[in-house]
C-alpha cells in the first residue's frame, strides 16, 4: 500500500521551521531526508525514523516496525502531530547519520 501525497505534505508542513528537509518519492512511499542525509521515511502513511540512540532517547516506547519486507526496523513516530518531537528528532539526530556519498 502506497502512502498518501497528504501525509507527506502534512509531515514537510509539521517540519517546515526546519532547514534542509527534503524528500524523494521512490515505489509509492517517501524517503526523508535532512541535509542530505537519510534520517527515515514515510511508509504506508507512518512515518519511521532510523534508531539512532537520539531518536531512541526522544521515543524510548516507540515500536520499531519494519518499513516494507526485508528491510531492517524503524522506530514508528507516532505523535506526529508534536511538531516540536519531531524537529527535535530531526535536529538531535543529525550529526548520527552518515553523509551523503559524493557522487562521481
């Protein structure tokens, strides 16, 4: 099942006070990423962020659920309303991510 084009706009508009967020369609459902950087996605209309231990710190309860079949487990954001979680999420898990590889 696809993701709804209205959750991602929900979820860029609950993020929008937050600099280099972007997104990427890919196969129905939307990668998230911020300075480049994949910090998770929106999947069958949940969104799910990598477990980084900052985004384990700010959703110690939170399920981890797998994004589709075959893929490693997410932690499911699931007060998605907060829009101060989910910039805290995205600005404390930053610097846990990996950069973007240079392309050549």
């Amino acid at each position: 099942m696809a993701s709804n084009k209205a959750t991602l706009d929900f979820i860029l508009d609950q993020l929008s006070d937050v600099p280099g967020v972007s997104y990427r369609a890919m196969m129905g459902e939307f990668i998230l990423y911020d300075q480049g950087r994949v910090i998770g996605g929106i999947y069958d209309d949940r969104v799910l962020v990598k477990p980084t231990p900052a985004a384990l710190k700010l959703l110690p309860d939170a399920p981890m659920e797998l994004p589709y079949e075959g893929a490693k487990e997410m932690l499911l954001v699931e007060d998605v309303e907060n829009r101060d979680l989910l910039r805290a999420l995205f600005e404390d898990m930053l610097d846990e991510l990996p950069a973007p590889k240079k392309k050549k």
